[in-house]
C-alpha cells in the first residue's frame, strides 16, 4: 500500500480537528498539510485557530504569517506577524522570532521593539542554568536520555523538555487512536513520525544527518483503540 497522499492527510487531519476542535496538535497538521497543497487561507485559518487555543504558540503565528502572505493578506500577516513576534520574544523562542522578522522585512516592514531581545530573553534563562526547551520557549526538565537511538533522538534529548515530551505521549496516542495506526505498516509509521515532526519541531537538518524513526514501544505509546 502506497503512503497517504496531500488529499489523503488533509482529510485524515480535518477529521482529528473536527472530533476535537481544542486539539491544537490536529489544528497545526491541517494547517502544514494545506500549506504543503498550496491552499494558503485554509492554512492560515487553522494556523490561527492553533494560536487561539495555545496563545503563546510561536510557531504557529509564524506559519500563520506566511500562509496570509501566500493568500495575498498582506494587512492581516503584518499584524499576526508583529504579535508573534513580541510573543516568540518575550519567551526567547528564537526560530520563530527569526523566521517572522526576516517575513516582516522581505515586505519592506520592521518587527516591533520589544524590551528583551529574542537573544538575550533565551540566553539569560539560560546563563541560570535552566534548562530552555526549544518547542515552548519555557524552562522545563532535562530528558534523563535520549527517548530512541540515532540523530533525532538526540536532539530531543538535547533540546525537548520532559514536560513537552510527555505532553506529545499524549498527543501522540490521539493520533495513534484517531487515525487507527497499525506500526506494522511502514506508511502508518511515516504518518506518526511526520506528527512527532510537527509537534516538537524538529531541527530538519537533524532529520537530515539519519534516519531515527521512532519506535511506539520505544516512546512509551500504545493504540487504545
């Protein structure tokens, strides 16, 4: 059997945000999976919902933006864009800050002052020797090990907080129940994988250096259903 297509994951994601409209998870897929067909407003319109469930969720005002950009809402990017912006910094969440000034530039405007740059909010939580992890933004537990062998695994240990992981066990066997995957099948572990992906956001280019898919067993998740 051949691994789902773009149709094929928007429609299995629109079912998970309709059987649970406060999944912000589900919300987040279907707005990469209509990103990824090219369909920019419904991916901004679910990128925003994400933001109304999680306020403080930086990624998804940066995808946010540049879905509106693709839709041509340019008025509407800038002002999504400035508030993920100051959120992303007030938390010293870098990625996102980065990638939504460089949006906010490339159409002739700046990103808003804020009190504590992105840099220094990050690197004073982190000169007390917290522990930042990179998917919140927020000081969390240091994983005791990495959760799987190989590249991945290792960059969650480094850089995923115990409290986010557990929150993706979590969100990890809704999407084991909702989308009824069976780990026997390779495309079923794919689709797993590419949620894992999304919701932690993972550094693609530590994707890149292996191949680290995670086993359920290995992660502590199980099909209830």
């Amino acid at each position: 059997m051949t691994a789902p297509n773009g149709i094929d994951r928007i429609a299995q994601f629109e079912k998970m945000a309709s059987a649970d409209p406060t999944n912000e998870m589900a919300h987040f897929s279907l707005g990469n999976a209509y990103l990824q067909a090219g369909r920019h407003a419904e991916a901004a319109q679910s990128f925003v919902r994400c933001t109304e469930i999680v306020p403080d969720m930086s990624k998804a005002y940066q995808l946010a933006g540049q879905a509106m950009l693709g839709a041509g809402w340019e008025d509407k990017a800038v002002e999504l864009l400035g508030k993920g912006y100051e959120i992303a910094s007030s938390r010293g969440d870098r990625m996102p800050a980065e990638a939504m000034a460089k949006m906010l530039r490339s159409i002739g405007r700046e990103p808003p002052q804020v009190a504590v740059p992105v840099d220094a909010a990050a690197e004073a939580l982190r000169a007390s020797g917290t522990f930042v992890c990179q998917r919140t933004g927020r000081p969390g537990t240091k994983l005791a090990a990495p959760p799987f062998r190989g590249p991945v695994g290792l960059w969650i240990g480094d850089n995923i907080s115990a409290e986010t992981w557990r929150d993706w066990i979590g969100q990890g066997t809704k999407v084991i129940n909702e989308l009824r995957l069976d780990f026997s099948r390779d495309e079923h572990q794919a689709i797993f994988d590419q949620h894992m992906r999304e919701y932690l956001g993972i550094d693609e280019a530590a994707i890149r250096r292996g191949d680290a898919s995670p086993p359920a067993a290995a992660d502590g998740i199980a099909s209830q259903g």
